[in-house]
C-alpha cells in the first residue's frame, strides 16, 4: 500500500487535522470528556477507515494498533483542549475584563 506523496496531500492531512481540533473544541463545550474522545474519534477516525476500506487501501492487519494509538492521540486532543479553554477561561481579555462566556458542565 502506497499513499500519494505530493505536498498538496500533506496540506489535506495538516487541514484534516485543524478541522479535527475544532470538532473536539466545538463538542467539548457540549458534553463530557469521555463522550467528546467517543464522538471525535468516531467521526475523525472510524469514518476515515470505512473509507478507506471501501477505496480497498485499508491495512487490516495494522487496524488493530490504528484504534489503540488513534483513541490515545483524540484523547489527549480532549485532554489538551481541555487545558486551553480553562486558560482562556480564567485570564482576562486584553482591555481588562474578564472572558464572557456561558460556563459549560
């Protein structure tokens, strides 16, 4: 299995990645870390593998290490999202007022 090399598919995978980020920020506002990891993995990673095993170009063989190492990675996206929202949330805004924001569960 060989996977196309051109700078424009690296910048594919580099906007994958962004949208990504933004959908685990957007749904972690939402719900819960545990149900964020879920959904965000569901939508970034599983989606991708049916894809790609309907294009034939899926490594079952590697599926097994794919899932284990593609939770861990949406994990600690949460986890890391997480962190910057508290920050954002407890420093004030440049003209000296406090972030408004509806506090989410």
């Amino acid at each position: 299995m060989t996977f196309p090399s051109a700078p424009i598919n690296g910048a594919r995978w580099g906007m994958w990645g962004f949208l990504l980020a933004v959908c685990i920020v957007a749904v972690r506002r939402m719900t819960t870390c545990a149900r964020t990891i879920l959904l965000c993995w569901t939508m970034g990673f599983v989606l991708m593998w049916v894809v790609m095993g309907n294009l034939g170009v899926l490594p079952y063989g590697l599926l097994p290490l794919a899932v284990l190492w593609s939770l861990v990675a949406v994990g600690l996206a949460v986890l890391i999202a997480q962190r910057v929202m508290e920050k954002n949330e407890a420093e004030p805004a440049r003209g000296g007022t406090a972030l408004t924001r509806v506090p989410h569960p």
